[in-house]
C-alpha cells in the first residue's frame, strides 16, 4: 500500500511536467484512517470491475432509452478509458465533465477513472465564465458535454472555450439528447466540428487494467458552493470518497434491491454520493436517470422503475409534497427520501411520511468532506428537528464562538471540522487555503450550529455572505463583481432574503451612475457575462447611497447586514 501523499500536476504545467505533491493528510493521519479500516486502498476502476465480475447481468444505469447492466456499463468504461488515452490524454490529466442526468454522464466518470484522468465536474447550469475559470484552475485538457440540454447548446460553449484556453485541446460531445423533455438538438449540427462520445464506444477497452489508480491517488476534482468569490476545486481521493460512498450505503440500507432515483443534477456531490448514485452502484443497486427534477417525470420513473429512494432539496421536496396526493402515481416504492443542500424546516419535514409512505433522511453535508446524516430508525424528534450526526467516529467537530473558543454544551457556535474524508486544502489556492483552515488542519465549514445533547447537529444559519437560493450556493462577492462592472452600475451589494419557496433568494442593491438601468436590462446583460441561471439577482433595489458609518469604515459584511435588515423591515411594514 503506497504512502505517498496523493499527487497533481499544478493548474498551469502541461501534462508532461513532473506532477507536484498536494499534502492532503498527514502521514500520522493518514496512518490512523488505513488503521482504522476507513481507508482500504480501493480504487473506482477496481470496485467497478469487481462489480461487474460477481454480478455481470445486474442492472446499473437507466436513463432515458439506455438499460445498462454492470457487464455493459463496465465495458463502456473501459472502451472510454482507452479511448480518452488513444486521443493521447495522460493519467494525470483533467477533464472537465459538462453533462445533464444521462448514462453517459456514468460511463464518463466510470471511464476517466479506470484510466488514472481526472474528472472535473461542472453542473448543467454553468456557462462559460464558470466553466473557463474551472479550466484554468484545473489545467483541463478536455471537455466532455451535452451537445444541448434545456435548450441550451454547449456545443457553442466547447467553441467559445477552446477560443479562450488552448490548453483544452480535445473536445468530445454526447447526445444529442432530443427524447429528453425540453430539450432541443444542437442548433448547427453540420456546423459542429467536434468528435462523438458515442464513437470511443467503439474502442477496444479489454486491454485496459481494471484501474491505473493508487486508494490514495486524486480522483476528482469536485467544485465547491463558492461562499466567498468563484467556486474552488476539492481534490477527493479514491480512499477518502469510497469510504464515504461505503458508510452512506451502509447508514442508508442500501443493497442489491435499492432503486435510485437521480432526480438532482447528479454532478453535485450530495446525489452523487451521500449516497447517491455512486453509493448506490457501490451496493450492487441500480440507479435510474431523470433528466429533469420536474415532479411529473420524476413519479412516472418511480412507478415504472420501483424506484426506492431520492435525494432532494427542501424546495423540490415541497413541489413533490404537493403533486404526490393528485398525480396518480404509484409511489408505494419509496423507502426513503434523503434532503439535504440547505435546511428543511420542520413543518415541511412532519409531511414526509404521511404523504409520501417514506421515511425522511436528513442530510447535512458539503463538497469539501463533512457529512451528517439522521439515521433511518432514530425517533421522530431527531429525525424532523436535526440535521443528523456525521458519518465516522473519526470526524473531528469544534463548535467554536466569535473568539475561536468552543461553546458550552448545546450553545451555538462556527462548525469547524476534520477528519478521515474532509480536505486539508483547495487545489492550487494558497489565499483561500488561508482562510478556510486552520493550521492544525480544521476546515472552517462557515456554517453556524449547535449540538444536540445525542450529538445531532441543528443547522442555525451562515456566518459568511453567500445565499444558499434552493440548495445552489451562491456568493454575494462573486455577482457584485459583475454588477460593478456595468457601466450604469456605481456600487452593488448583493444580500440573501428569506423566501417562502426557495429558502433564500438574492437581492442586488444598486447605486446607479449616471440614468437608472432597468432592472430587466441588468438581469439580461449579467446573464450575458455567462454565468449560471441561478446566480442572476431575483430581485433589484435601487438606492442612492449605501449608509455607511462617520468614517466610512462599513465592512461589506456590515453593509450587507444592515441592508437586508432595511429590506425586511420595509416588506414587514408593507405587509401590515
Ligand atoms: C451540499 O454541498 P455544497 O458544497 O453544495 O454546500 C454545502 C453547504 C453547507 O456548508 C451548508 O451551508 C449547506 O450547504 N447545507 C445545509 C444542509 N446541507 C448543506 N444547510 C442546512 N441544512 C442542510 N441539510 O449542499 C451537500 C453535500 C453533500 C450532501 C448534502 C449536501
């Protein structure tokens, strides 16, 4: 079993470039998590292989006409694997991954593992100004996406980001996924110039090993909720990640029989993991693909497929809540129902089991580690009222005060956290790894909780300033910075408000120079800069300064708070 911390080569080398160490863990730790049993040195490629050995005729993966058994789903991975090598990928490199819920988006991740590349997984609802800053973060040398999706067409987005990052020299483009609801095919097919994913299925993957990865190698870069400026990317191992995929099946009662239902975008690390689609193929189940989260065609797959579990966001939770009575499904077959990305409140929560036959899983968690789950036989009261307990006896809590000194028992403070699958820092970020952990190796998570005499966590709220609209992170910097750089724009700050649906929705203060834009005008034109649909302001205020304090000294921080204090105060007495 190799010691070695896991390796990357840095953003800016090109692949031949002698990759340099990231220190994950240190040694001493790593030592106690292979101790422990935590860490076994298994690899994605590997588990799959195995998988498909001891039970070749299973199925895995279903997704709109595709029916996937373990045999097939392997053997696509391995075709894929030699493929991306053929093109002339190296174990090593990066890959962004830009697809809907479709089996390819499977086979991909599947690929990419058995040959040693590295996934970097962007969500459907990224556009170019995320997508180029994940690039050149990453170094990617490829680009795998949807030719469209919700109308969407990222064909012209591989165009427009090969124009800006040479270093992204292949492109391979999936689909078209036309039978999917909404969707359209790509605008100018004869005009596409790329290469099909669908023609590497054709490779001959049997000479490939089963898996070109140590346990504690790099297995993927996954992006994080971007709490303050654009989002960062998390190297997870394949010993940290599997470890987490092995519990959550495990805390979850996951086994052969389990049907999942990837309804969320499983490029997000709670349906892809906690348990997710990958717990779920950890366990022998099977998963099944719903490109859309729409309540419809969701209950249309949970009847036809059986489908026994989900993970949702309180707001999708809420939609499926009110259509399950009156849409004629049969959803008998849900067992459980996981919800998690942002905080479910109790009322929501009673209606679980009564509506839907199923029994609630909270689960609290994030991209960089850390996760939390209710246990499916806890009481009632732990069950709708907390946000659960981590997943291993070796993860680390500190709830710390304002001075950074752990709180009484029961009292409310910063959760900090680390252990056997929490990162020790962002790839290639010294400025954030400053901020975001401590030197003794805690990640500062930014949430604010209290614990539960049973050791449960209850999620109070955010210290920082990012809005967590329906489980999508959003962060205020990031969008102010776009704000400030129109022309009619003189300063923008940019607060989260409560919101019956959503949880939280955005709102961007505007001090206009010079005429007023209209708020429609400045909607269109930031979602011109090529951000995510989500991250566009809900709602816009003009004002015509920001109160600031005799010395003009007003934090941002403050300047928020105060703001969204005004805003409350205004739509109270409005409502009276
Ligand atoms: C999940 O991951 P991220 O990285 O998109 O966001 C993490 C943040 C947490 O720090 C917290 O602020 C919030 O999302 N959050 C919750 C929550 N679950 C996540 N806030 C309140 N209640 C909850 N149940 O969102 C994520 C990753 C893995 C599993 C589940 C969620």
């Amino acid at each position: 079993m190799t010691t070695a911390p896991p390796t990357l080569a840095p953003a800016g080398g090109a692949s031949a470039e002698p990759p340099h160490p990231i220190q994950i863990w240190p040694d001493d730790f790593a030592a106690r998590y292979r101790a422990a049993g935590h860490w076994r040195n298994e690899t994605f490629g590997a588990w799959l292989r195995e998988r498909a050995t001891a039970h070749p005729d299973r199925p895995a993966v279903i997704g709109g006409d595709q029916r996937w058994t373990y045999a097939e789903l392997d053997r696509r991975a391995g075709a894929l694997a030699a493929g991306f090598l053929d093109a002339g990928l190296q174990p090593g490199d990066r890959v962004l991954v830009h697809l809907p819920n479709v089996p390819d988006f499977i086979a991909v991740v599947m690929g990419l593992f058995r040959a040693g590349l590295i996934p970097v997984y962007a969500l459907p609802a990224h556009r170019i100004t995320e997508i180029e800053h994940f690039a050149q973060g990453s170094g990617a040398r490829a680009y795998v996406a949807a030719a469209a999706h919700a109308g969407f067409d990222y064909t012209a987005l591989a165009r427009e980001l090969q124009a800006r990052q040479a270093r992204v020299e292949h492109v391979w483009i999936a689909g078209p996924t036309a039978s999917t609801p909404g969707a359209t095919t790509a605008a100018e097919p004869a005009a596409d110039p790329f290469p099909r994913l669908s023609a590497l299925y054709a490779a001959d993957g049997s000479a490939v090993p089963a898996s070109a990865s140590q346990g504690s190698d790099v297995a993927f870069l996954q992006i994080s909720g971007g709490s303050t400026g654009l989002s960062k990317l998390i190297p997870r191992t394949h010993d940290d990640y599997i470890y987490t995929l092995r519990e959550s099946a495990r805390i979850c009662g996951l086994d052969a029989d389990t049907v999942f239902l990837g309804a969320l975008p499983i490029a997000h690390n709670f349906p892809m993991s906690s348990p997710g689609f990958l717990g779920t193929l950890y366990a022998g189940g099977r998963v099944v693909l719903s490109p859309s989260p729409d309540p419809e065609s969701c209950f249309a797959l949970v009847e036809r497929e059986r489908v026994t579990v989900t993970s949702l966001v309180p707001p999708l939770l809420l939609q499926w809540l009110d259509r399950a009575p009156a849409s004629g499904r049969d959803l008998g077959s849900l067992r459980a129902i996981q919800v998690g990305g942002a905080k479910l409140s109790a009322e929501i929560a009673r209606r679980v089991r009564p509506t839907l036959g199923a029994t609630l899983q909270q689960v609290f968690g994030m991209a960089e580690g850390l996760v939390n789950y209710t246990r499916l036989d806890d009481p009632d009261e732990l069950i709708i009222h907390t946000q659960g307990r981590p997943i291993s006896p070796d993860d680390e809590i500190l709830i710390l005060d304002d001075e950074g000194r752990p709180v009484e028992p029961g009292q409310t403070g910063h959760l900090l956290t680390r252990g056997p699958y929490t990162i020790r820092a962002y790839h290639d970020n010294p400025s954030a790894n400053a901020r975001a952990f401590t030197e003794d190796g805690y990640y500062r998570t930014g949430d604010v909780v209290r614990m539960t005499p049973e050791g449960y966590l209850e999620v109070q709220g955010r210290a920082g300033d990012h809005i967590n609209r329906a489980g999508e992170k959003i962060s205020a910097e990031e969008i102010e910075d776009h704000l400030l750089s129109h022309p009619q724009v003189f300063d923008a700050a940019v607060v989260s408000v409560p919101d019956e649906y959503l949880g939280e929705r955005s709102c961007a203060f505007i001090i206009p120079k010079g005429d007023r834009p209209r708020p429609a005008d400045l909607k269109r034109w930031i979602r011109a800069r090529g951000i995510a649909d989500f991250k566009v302001p809900d709602q816009i205020v003009f004002v015509d300064a920001f109160a600031s304090t005799a010395a003009m000294k007003i934090s941002r921080k403050a300047l928020r708070a105060q703001l969204r204090a005004q805003l409350l105060e205004q739509e109270r007495a409005a409502a009276q």
